[in-house]
C-alpha cells in the first residue's frame, strides 16, 4: 500500500530511504537506515521486524540479497510482504510477494532499487527509477525526485497521506544523531509528497546557516554571510536567518545594514526584539555605542 525507494550514493557512500503511502506516520514503519551499514523499507502487509533484524544482519557483514534471503525464509506471510535492502557496498535485494495487491512490483539499478504496491498504474516504479537515476544533486534530492515522479505517475489507488525520508552517512561515527544526515516525516497531510519537499528545503536551509556558524568561527564573515544569504532564500516565512545575519552585521560594526534586516523580523513578531536584547548578558552580543538600542529603534523598541 505504498511505494518508495532505497539507495546508496555511489560518489558519496550515504544511504537512504523514502517513501509515501496512504497510511498513517509511514515512516515509523517502513524506513530504516544505519550508517555504514545499509538501509530497509518494509510494506505491503508491513512487518516492521524486517528492518533492525535486517540491518543487524548487514552490520555482520551479511550482504543484502543473503539478509533478505534469511529473513523470508521464516517469514510464513512472505507472499504478502514486499521488502527491499541495500548494503553498504550498494548491493541491493528486493522482494515481491505474489500475494501483493495490483498494481505491484519493483525495479533495481546500480545501488538502488524502487517498489511499489496497491498502484493506481503499473508505470508508478518505472517513473521512480527513471527519475532517481536521470536527478542531479544529493541523495536526499534524488529520493524526493523519485517519489515526485511516482506521485505523478498515479501513486497510491487510496490516495496520499504520509511520506517520510532518512538518509545516514556512509561510514558510522558510533553517534548515530550526527550519523543521520535526513530525518523527515509528514505523518499525516493532503499533499505528504509535496510536505516533504518544503520540510526538505527547510532541513536545506539549516545546514547553510550550520555552515553559516562554522565560517564565523573560522573568521570567515563574507563566507557566513553568503551561507546565510542562501539559507534566507530558503526559509520563505521564517526569519531565523534574516535575525543571526542580522545579529552577525551589528557584532561586525555594520549596525547600518543589520537594522535593515532586523526591523522587519520585529515588526513582524516583536519577540526577536525582546531577543536581542537578552544577548549582550548571554554574551553573543557587543553591546558598545548602544548598538542594541541602535538595531531596535523606531516601533521595535517601544
């Protein structure tokens, strides 16, 4: 009742997986990722077991198609299940039980595999396999190219109501929360695929202004700015980075040009000014020549 995707970034060695059902909060079911390890997606019928006992078998260095093999061996619904793995080497196994509901099957390529079932059209993994390997960018943007493509191409017969996307690093760090590079779910919506892709560009948007924090450590104020520069672009409707560039230009002596990114955050939710003035104490902020009183003039500051 669902269709999604596992792969491995050939150029990178990231893992992930992503998917969209009419069912809901999927990805607490169906995806399942490790770093260094491999990634899962279990459906159709979904037994969730399929994903940790089939990770626990890759990190033993199991192989995929082996994995999957044992685990369906003593699987007695196995004719109901559709389960795809992916190792750490890119070697994939996918299996469609011959008691899915129509319209049902799967297609691999090199380090990826598609499956669908309960599909309004047959087309649906073909269009998913077509879009992963013909996108460009990251792994997580190619997910989300194939699970747009399989939307387009019918999707669900029920519908849509979830979607969820993970995406772990090639090699484990033993601090799996730095090891999971994408963790998105849209439990339950109208347009989950569509969900997705917007909290995509947010998690996007973030990593610039991490990046953002890192340049300003390293000195880098131009290359901070840009990074947050780009993350604004991103956030339409969320002025985080609109406040940090802002905060980042006044602690610069560039009061001039912070006032004019600040004073409409404020106007607009007078909380970031009651902010900033809690910063100096904090010290993320110098407060010499008035500069806090500087960025909040006019309104703001009543």
């Amino acid at each position: 009742m669902t269709y999604s995707i596992v792969a491995r970034d050939p150029s990178t060695g990231e893992l992930g997986v992503a998917v969209q059902s009419h069912w809901f909060s999927v990805g607490t079911v169906v995806t399942w990722a490790e770093a260094g390890v491999g990634a899962v997606a279990t459906q159709s019928f979904a037994e969730p077991a399929y994903g940790p006992q089939g990770l626990a078998l890759m990190r033993l260095g199991v192989d995929a198609q082996t994995a999957l093999g044992a685990l369906l061996a003593v699987d007695d619904e196995r004719a109901r299940r559709q389960v795809a793995f992916i190792d750490a080497s890119g070697r994939v196994a996918v299996h469609t039980g011959a008691a899915c509901i129509a319209d049902a099957g799967h297609l691999t390529g090199p380090g990826v595999s598609v499956q669908a079932n309960m599909m309004r059209d047959p087309g649906v993994w073909p269009a998913m396999l077509d879009a992963y390997q013909s996108a460009h960018g990251s792994l997580a943007e190619r997910l989300m190219s194939a699970l747009e493509a399989g939307e387009a191409a019918g999707g669900d017969i029920r519908g849509r109501q979830s979607a969820a996307m993970l995406v772990v690093s090639a090699t484990s760090s033993s601090q799996p929360w730095r090891d999971r590079l994408v963790d998105l779910r849209v439990d339950d919506s109208l347009e989950p695929v569509g969900e997705l892709r917007r909290l995509l560009g947010v998690h996007t948007s973030y990593g610039h202004m991490e990046a953002a924090e890192e340049r300003e450590v390293a000195g880098d104020l131009e290359g901070a700015l840009a990074e947050y520069e780009t993350a604004r672009g991103l956030m339409q409707g969320n002025d985080e980075a609109a406040f940090w560039s802002a905060l980042l230009l006044a602690d610069a002596g560039r009061v001039d040009e912070a006032r004019a990114l600040f004073e409409p955050i404020a106007a607009r939710e007078p909380g970031w000014a009651e902010l900033l003035r809690r910063l100096p104490a904090a010290g993320l902020l110098r407060d010499a020549g008035g500069v806090v009183e500087r960025l909040l003039g006019g309104a703001a500051a009543r």
